[in-house]
C-alpha cells in the first residue's frame, strides 16, 4: 500500500520537528560543556586573559536563557502538547462508538481495520476514560487475536493487541475493542474523539443515548491533544431517532495526522 501525498507531508513535516528538537538539545548540551570547560580553565590558569572572561560570560548568559526558555516551555500548562506519530501500520477505518444503556451505565466499542506498514506482531491502543469505572478489554476477533491490559499505563487504560501471527507488509486485519464503562458519580467529561496518531482514511465517532440524553451536541476539529487550540468553530450535529435512542455520528474522510477529532454535549 503506498502512503498519498498528504499522508507523506505530514510524517516529513513530524519529522522535521524532531530534527529540530534535537538540535537544540545538541547545542544547549555543547554551551553546558563549553561552560565547564572554560571555568576549568580559568580556575587553573596563573594567567586569565579578557577573552577567557569573555567567553565564560556569553557560555553562562546562553546557558542562563536557554535553562529558562526551557522551564518556561515544560511549566506552562496552557501550553498545547503534540503526540509522536506512529507509522507501523495504516488505518483503513476507525469506527469508535459510546452507547449509553442509562447515565450510569455505558458501553464502549471501536472496530479497526488497519493494514501494516511493517512487519509487526502487536500493537496498542490507549484510552482515558474519566468517569469511575472501566472494564478490561474485550476483544472480538475474527483471527485469533489476543488481548492484555498493559499494567503500566496509568492514567490511560492501554491494552496491547497481540496478533495471532505478525502480519507482514501490507497485510490488513479487523478486530472490535470493547470496554463496559461506568458513571454512578457523574463525573465523565462528556466527549469522545481520536486523536490520529497513524495514517487513517476514515474516523466514524458516533454518540448513541437514550431519548433527550443530552443536547448541544457539537464536533469540532483541534491542532492538539489538549483541545486548545481550535481550527473551526464547532458545528452542530443533528441526532437520527432510532427508536428509543437518539444517535448522533460524524464521518471523517482522510483525516490530518496530529489533529484531534471531537464530539462534544452537554447532559440534560
């Protein structure tokens, strides 16, 4: 399967980001070095010259500004975070669904179809669920495939789907995650999303709820994880009536890598 034009920019563009990353590490590290250096220098030598003055100043003031440019970046917590790309394998569809049998009551469930980029045996999948339970996966499979809940990955529920056998380059398979969710607190966050961490030709979120559930829901489109930074306004989604339950869905065609995909309501 060959990856489009669009799907190219993108891993190019997060590549480059990282490059850039990485040089900065690079020269703030040679300053720290070059600082130590010189007060070795100094410390020995019977003779200081100016220009050993000189470069100890500038080595200290750069590595002053860098440390605090550096602070000022990690402490600010309105500041946006941007998730690494992964490119082992594409999705084909993604179709995430949160069924609310009550308001305490819920079920989770995502169906993939993805085609590996790369051999590979397993892979994970990472979900926050902020009301006050959430089961182990469930996995329903048509190959065999395996679960298990990665104990490490506090305060994200993972689980890592282990494959029957590695699929090979571009190889696909389907599988449906599943999770029963609970709410007795009224706590969630009323939302669901994905964020496109892969190549993906198509998101499916959908909302299903009892009768007036809720109202005002919206979906919008955000640059980052945090849901800070907007790219549109949020639009309105009008629920379909099937029987006692009011559905409400958003289909996203050729998604952007890094963008995050949500709906969003209110309870009544």
């Amino acid at each position: 399967m060959k990856l489009d034009k669009k799907f190219t920019v993108e891993y190019k563009v997060g590549i480059v980001s990282s490059l850039s990353a990485s040089i900065i590490w690079v020269i703030l590290i040679s300053l720290w070095s070059l600082i130590a250096a010189n007060i070795v220098s100094l410390w020995h030598s019977e003779v200081v010259l100016f220009w050993q003055y000189l470069v100890a100043g500038i080595s200290i003031g750069a590595m002053l500004v860098g440390s605090i440019q550096f602070y000022r970046n990690n402490s600010n917590k309105f500041k946006p975070r941007f998730p690494s790309l992964s490119m082992d394998y594409i999705y084909k569809e993604i179709e995430t669904e949160l069924y609310f049998k009550t308001r305490e009551n819920i079920a989770y469930s995502s169906n993939y179809n993805i085609c590996a980029l790369k051999e590979i045996s397993e892979m994970k999948r990472s979900h926050n669920w902020t009301g006050d339970y959430i089961s182990s996966p469930i996995l329903e499979s048509a190959h065999n495939h395996k679960v298990e809940l990665c104990k490490d990955a506090n305060p994200l529920t993972t689980a890592k789907i282990i494959f029957d056998v590695p699929l090979e380059k571009n190889q696909p398979t389907t599988f449906k995650l599943k999770y029963e969710l609970g709410d007795s607190s009224k706590i969630m966050q009323p939302m669901i999303g994905h964020l496109v961490r892969n190549p993906t030709e198509r998101i499916i979120l959908r909302l299903c709820v009892p009768n007036d559930m809720v109202k005002g829901v919206k979906r919008c489109i955000y640059a980052d994880s945090f849901a800070q930074i907007n790219l549109s306004q949020p639009q309105i989604i009008h629920c379909k009536i099937i029987g006692n339950n009011d559905v409400y869905e958003w289909v996203i065609d050729n998604p952007s890598l890094l963008y995050y995909y949500r709906i969003s309501w209110e309870f009544t």
